[in-house]
C-alpha cells in the first residue's frame, strides 16, 4: 500500500480527505473518504482558529482511514486558497552556452530563477507555484519542452502562484498537529481544474471557477497553461448568512434550506411551494414560499458572478478566446438553476465540473464539491512519478518545474 496518496482539502466548511491510489496517468482509484466539518475554525479560506481546524482534520482523515485497512496516515498533498493568494506572469531570458548551443536542464533552471528574480515577491509572500507557459527559443515560440532543442538564447515565460506567509504556516502547524506531513501545497483552483477538465479545454481556453464557502477561487487556461489565478473574497457561506437574515432563522437552518430548496432564479422557483422555516431562538416558525427564497439568494449569486466576469474581463478581454467557457465547482454549483444564472451573466458556455476517470467508491466523490481533493490526488501521483522526495515542499523549485514541463508535454 506504499502507492497510496491522500489529498486534504481544508475549507471554510468543511475539510475533506481521500485516499487513493493512481493506476494509470489519469485514473484515480478512491478507497477512502472521510468529511469533517470546519466549523469556526476557517474563514475565507484561511485558518483562524488551529486548534479546531486540527480537530477537523484528525475527523475526516479518521473516516477515511475507515475504509482502508492496515495503512499509517503519515503525509497528504494539501490545498491552498483564500484571499492571500496572489499571482503573476513573469519570463526571464538567458544565452546558451556551449559549443553546440544544446539546452539543457541547467539552462532552463536559469531561466527560470530569471523570471523568478524579475518580480518582486513582497515580503509576507511565499511562492506556491511556478507553472510554466511557454518557453522560446530563439524566436520560435509556444515551445513546450526545449530541452535538447539547439538556440541561442532561451526565454522562460511562467506563471507564479505566492501566499502569504502567515497562512501557509497554520496550515503546516495544523498538518503537523494531525501528525501529517505536507508533502506539497497545491492551489485549489489549479488542483480542481486537474480533477475536471480535459485537455482540449485547457487549450482551447477555460476558466475553472471553484465556489467554496468562504471564496471563489479560478483559473484561467489558454494555450494549455494557466494564465491567471485569483480569488473573489465572496462564496457560499454569504448566500447562507443572507437566509439567516432574510427568514429570521439560524445558521444551520439557513444552511439546510439552500441545499434542499435553494433555486438560482426566482422564475424557476416555486411560488407555492411553502416551507415551514423554525425561528431563531425557538420562537415558533414562520412559512416562506420557495420562491422568495431564491429572491434572497439570487442578488449575492449574482454579485459573484459579476465579479467573476470582470476577472475574465480583466485578464483575458474578448469572451472568444476562452471557447471552451467557464466550468463551475463548489458545492454552491450544485444549487438549482446556478448554471443557467452563470450562462446569463457570462454570455459564456458553462457546465458543471466533476471529476473524471474516477473508480472505486466513486459514488461518494463524482460531485463538484470533491473536485479539489481528487485533483489534489491527481497531482500528487504526478509528482511522485517524477520528483526525488528531497524536492517537494518549497525548496527544489526547478525540479518541480522540469515535473511540470513533463506533465505539460506528455498530455
């Protein structure tokens, strides 16, 4: 059972753990699966209480140890968001030296740490990812892979993910905490989009939008490489508070009624359809039709998506050069009417993200709201298939680049 990987995504609402071998590139084999939820411990998707975000952790990593037998929990690829996260596009250039002007591994390592120290990474900031784009040679561009190629001079066009500092390290104290090493932190988004999208979207170009409880997370894809990655500081639990307020009822309540009853838009709701909604504080209960629900619950939709366009708007211009539109996961995807509210306020194609060539017990997991644990699976059996264990936290940089450029390549 050495081949055995565990992906730990902490969110603002729940954490959630698998455990799962990869039998081949793509396919994930799910033996475990284990859900805590978060509580009070994770807001806006960084960790502000420890000691219950520990609890959590210990809980679902517990349940999903269930299903497997006879196996030691000693380490996970562990998912990373929030509004701290912050990205850039960079490139660095350097001459190729030698007789014969082959690249080698060392030449695109400097271009790499080129590109690196042509951006000021501010001092609170930790890089997370380095994620190539393209590299040129010469003036032969959209080059995947230049190693052993001949040129003169070599540019390295990247995409660097950093967070801050401080988030990064309660997410290890936690891990630690749990007696769980953090092999490597991934960006949810990224980690998603490894979960449900498939290679022609990616370079067609994509935009995978992950709404969590505490924020709403994407990636942008063009050309086959991530181009942008951000954070709207809104998601879910919002729409949750928002029906708390609206019906005069608890939290968990709230919470309840927009899983069962929530709709997107009201003109697809339900007018009479009324539900009895018990009032905070165990005062009686009042009735709501289902309907005015999803007028509570479509203006703070509406807000995300808004801001979602304005993204795309911001960072890739014209909707034509993402074809393959937006792929939407989340737990809040889930809700009734979500994807036609998006294809309205997007004028983008849109659908639903779950994860594929999944096997084992993948009826617990085939749901956008697993979408960032089997991803982070995914990425793991990558990495492992082609790093040294001394290279997987922060330090090694430039292996962890050249595992990048060979998953890139052999897609």
């Amino acid at each position: 059972m050495d081949d055995l990987i565990i992906g730990l995504d902490i969110g603002s609402t729940k954490v959630c753990a698998i455990i799962a071998e990869c039998t081949d590139k793509n396919t994930v084999n799910v033996l475990g699966v284990g859900i805590a939820p978060s509580g009070d411990g994770v807001k806006r998707g960084a960790i502000v209480d420890i000691e219950r975000t520990t609890r959590a952790i210990i809980d679902a990593l517990e349940e999903a140890d269930k299903s497997v037998a006879n196996i030691v929990i000693e380490s996970a690829y562990v998912g990373i968001a929030g509004a701290h996260i912050n990205s850039i596009n960079s490139q660095g250039v350097v001459a190729i030296k030698g007789n014969n002007q082959e690249i080698t591994s060392e030449d695109i390592d400097r271009a790499v740490e080129n590109a690196k120290t042509a951006i000021t990474i501010p001092a609170h900031q930790d890089i997370i990812h380095i994620l190539p784009r393209e590299f040129v040679v010469d003036e032969q561009k959209e080059i995947h892979n230049p190693l052993s190629m001949v040129g003169s001079r070599l540019e390295a066009h990247v995409h660097i993910v950093t967070g801050a500092i401080t988030a990064i390290q309660n997410i290890m104290k936690c891990c630690a905490n749990a007696d769980v090493k953090v092999e490597e932190l991934v960006l949810q988004p990224y980690a998603s989009s490894l979960a449900v999208l498939n290679e022609d979207e990616k370079k067609l170009g994509v935009v995978l939008v992950d709404i969590g409880g505490g924020t709403t997370d994407l990636t942008i894809f063009q050309n086959g490489c991530v181009v942008h990655s951000g954070c709207i500081d809104m998601g879910g639990k919002l729409i949750t508070n928002d029906l708390a307020v609206g019906l005069k009822a608890s939290t968990s309540v709230a919470e309840n009624l927009k899983i069962k009853h929530g709709v997107a838009l009201p003109n697809k709701a339900d007018e009479k359809l009324m539900l009895k909604i018990p009032v905070a504080g165990g005062e009686g209960s009042e009735e709501y039709s289902q309907r005015y629900l999803s007028e509570i619950i479509e203006p703070r939709l509406e807000e995300i998506f808004y801001e979602v366009k304005n993204l795309i708007d911001e960072h890739v211009g014209s909707p034509n050069m993402i074809p393959a539109g937006v792929v939407l996961t989340g737990g809040t995807s889930l809700m009734d009417c979500c994807i036609e509210q998006a294809r309205e306020i997007l004028d983008l194609p849109v659908r639903r993200g779950t994860p594929i060539n999944v096997t084992g017990i993948r009826e617990k997991v085939v749901s956008p709201q697993f979408a960032t644990a089997i991803g982070l699976i995914r990425y793991g059996a990558q990495n492992e298939r082609r790093t040294v264990p001394e290279a997987r936290r922060f330090n090694g940089f430039f292996d962890k680049i050249r595992t990048a450029i060979e998953k890139f390549f052999t897609n």
